[in-house]
C-alpha cells in the first residue's frame, strides 16, 4: 500500500527527576549533598532509509512515545538516559510542526538524520546545587517534559524523470517495458492510483530513476481528479517527461500537451524550469502520423516518436533520457519554506501572560510552567528557590502591576500559590 501522508502525535521522553540525599560523614555539614542527577528522555529521530518509498508504517502506528530517562540515586549515581526513539522514513520526506505551520524537517540524503521531538533533560541532583554559601542544598529538580508535537509527514519521491500526461496515455506501460515495475494496465482512465518507481539501466551501464505518475487532468493543480495529490512527487524530479496520446482517439493531443503544461505552470512555477522531453505515444494508430505532424507545426521542440506496446523509440527515449541527465548538476532538493536540517530559529517570545479569572491570577507561558513542572515542594528550601526564580522572571512585579494584593490566588497550571509581597 502506497501511503504519502500522515498526521502523527509526538512525545518525547522526560528528564528522570535529580535525587535530594546527603552522605553521612562527621564533619560534612549536614552530611553533605549526594544526590545525583536524572537521565535525558528520549528524542525522537526521524533517519532517512533509501530501501523504503512509503509512509506506510504511519498509518497504524499515529502516536510515538519516547521513554524517560532514570531518576538519579544516592551515592552521586545519575540517572540513565533513555535510548533515543529512531524512526526510519523514505527520501524526500518532509515534517510539519501543525501548530506553526513551519517545515522542520527535509530529509532529501540517504542516513540523513532530524531530531523531531526533543527529550527533557535530566533533572539536577542536590550535589549539583552545592556552592560556598550553600554547601548542603536541601533541594533537587525534577526532569524536564519532553517535547510534544503533532506533525504532518508528507512524502515527495525522490526521482530522476518523471512522467506526466493525461490518463491513458502509456506511462504505466512505458515504466514497465524500460524498468522492473509492474504498475496495473487497463483500458481505462485512472487505472493508476499511486506513484511507480522503477529503476531503468541503459545498455552501456547508466541508469536513473523513473517515476511513473498518476494521470492528470484540466483543474489537476486546483484538486480535480488525482493531480493535486501526486503533482508534488514531480516537483523534486529532474527532467519531466511528457507523454501524449498521439492517436486522437478520445482527444487532441495538442490540447492535452497544453492541458498538462498549464497544470504544471499553475501548481508550481518550477516546473518551468525542468527540462522536458516530449514522447508521442502509440504511433501504430491509423492517424497517428498525420497527427503528429499537425502536432509539430505548433510545437517546435524535439518529440520523441514511441510505440510503447511493442517498445518501439524507447531505445532512443532512454538514451536522450540518460544524456539530458548527464548534463544536469544535481540538486539539492529542499522545500522553499525551509530554512535549516534541523530546527528553525523564532525570536524571543514574551516569557509569560498574566489574566484574571474570576478571583484568580493565571500565569501562562513555558518558562513558568517549566518552572513549575521542575520544581520539588518537599523541602522549605525548594519552595523559596521557586518563588525566587519566578520574582527573576518578572513575575512579582508584572502581578503588583496588574493590581494583584497580598493573600490573591495565583495559578500555574492546575497549581494553585497565593500572592505574598
């Protein structure tokens, strides 16, 4: 089954919590802090794999999850970090973060490698905290969340040539006379519902990729029939090749030549910078000949003449195919809206909002969340830390602004604190 997109939900692993512990040893005060620190959640990796041309595994398996890491122990032991989660994903796969609409990840080169999801990091032990001034810190943290991300993972094959035409023009039988594939074959329209690769050696040991489409028709770029799904599987080919029904039977071909173009034109303006090789099709037809040359008097480029049926041309298809090729460099191919393998880079957010509802003052933003997330309320020490992580972050005086009095409700998530000045 041929799969090309998907929606998947992501979550990474969270940070293992630090540990609080002290060493019983005279003359340390307090015994001295021994706590060790947690382990890093998983990531979660998206590496390319060439042997794989599908999305299939997505379409059961919606909701990745990343493990934690290990809580740190006693002793000054960290924690474990978790075993990053790898997903292996085709060629010319690309991620977007739903909640941005940001491209975050191309991944065009085989093995080529994206962190998705980032996992939390370990939280700190209370041997992390020790200093001159407080030698025996009687607070850890716990680890941080790991990321979560609903993305959609879209597919665009990554192909040397691609074939393009109306239904029923002999691309399915054109893949399969020069390559391994073997696509369906029917007298009908629409016959083929999904892309068809297949690898194509040239008698004196070239090769390249070629991918058959589904066919198109007038309206495809705007969502008619199957066009608007599979004209992106085109945009990353190298050289377009045109095939056209030059029997008139059912249509002209002139009209559909300008049909097709015209698809290509409005869905992508790159398009009009590929190379593209003209194939007329089934020229044993009775009026085939006459045809093509009424064809040629408005179409001034090169046209390949085939009979893809008894492979008649496509000799001379392949070689003119693997010549044009040989003189195009190769690109990288990477959407217009991507900036980066990885990760993109925003400018710095407000920290924190600060709203009234009903009696309450809710906070909301990452960083006191996190915060809050982090933090361990078991120790007297810990809950001064927070308080005064939060006055750093503005928090106190954006609250003494907004007209918040001493003994008013705060919340940060479902936490609720009350305001003291």
């Amino acid at each position: 089954m041929f799969v090309d997109e998907a929606i998947v939900e992501l979550y990474a692993g969270a940070g293992g919590n630090g540990c609080l512990a002290f060493r019983r040893e005279k003359g340390v005060p307090l015994g001295g802090p021994f706590g060790g620190n947690g382990g890093k959640g998983a990531d979660i990796i998206f590496k390319v794999d060439s042997g794989l041309n599908t999305l299939l595994d997505f379409k059961y398996n919606r909701i990745i999850k990343g493990d934690s890491g290990s809580n740190g122990l006693g002793k000054g032991m960290h924690g474990k970090n978790a075993d990053n989660v790898v997903i292996l994903v085709p060629p010319g796969t690309v991620v977007t973060d739903l909640k941005t609409g940001l491209i975050i990840a191309d991944l065009t080169e085989n093995k080529e490698e994206a962190v998705i999801a980032k996992g939390g990091r370990g939280g700190r032990g209370n041997i992390a905290f020790a200093t001159r001034n407080n030698p025996a810190p009687n607070y850890a943290e716990n680890g941080e969340p790991g990321e979560y991300k609903k993305v959609k993972i879209e597919l665009k094959l990554m192909a040397d040539v691609g074939l393009v035409g109306m239904p029923s023009v002999g691309k399915s039988t054109i893949i399969s006379k020069l390559s391994a594939s073997r696509p369906k074959i029917a007298d009908y329209p629409f016959t083929t519902l999904k892309p068809n690769l297949g690898v194509v050696r040239v008698p004196d040991g070239r090769s390249f990729v070629l991918a058959d489409l589904p066919g198109l028709i007038e309206g495809a770029s705007l969502g008619s029939g199957l066009g608007d799904k599979f004209l992106k599987h085109a945009e990353r080919t190298r050289v377009i090749v045109h095939v056209i029904d030059m029997s008139g039977l059912y249509r002209n071909p002139y009209e559909d030549y300008k049909i097709i173009n015209n698809e290509l034109k409005s869905y992508s303006e790159k398009f009009l910078e590929k190379p593209q090789i003209i194939v007329a099709n089934k020229m044993d037809a009775p009026d085939a000949v006459k045809n093509l040359e009424d064809f040629k008097t408005k179409v001034k480029d090169e046209v390949i003449e085939v009979t893809a049926l008894n492979g008649k041309g496509l000799d001379k298809l392949v070689y003119k195919i693997a010549d044009l090729l040989d003189k195009l460099p190769k690109e990288e191919f990477k959407d217009d809206n991507f900036e980066s393998h990885v990760v993109y880079k925003f400018e710095e957010e407000v920290p924190f909002t600060i709203t009234k509802e009903d009696d309450a003052w809710i906070i909301k933003g990452e960083k006191p969340e996190k915060l809050l997330l982090m933090s361990r309320f078991d120790t007297d020490e810990a809950i001064v830390r927070f308080a005064s992580k939060l006055r750093r972050l503005g928090v106190d005086d954006e609250l003494r602004r907004l007209g918040a009095e001493e003994g008013d409700t705060v919340k940060i998530l479902d936490y609720e604190f009350e305001f003291k000045e």
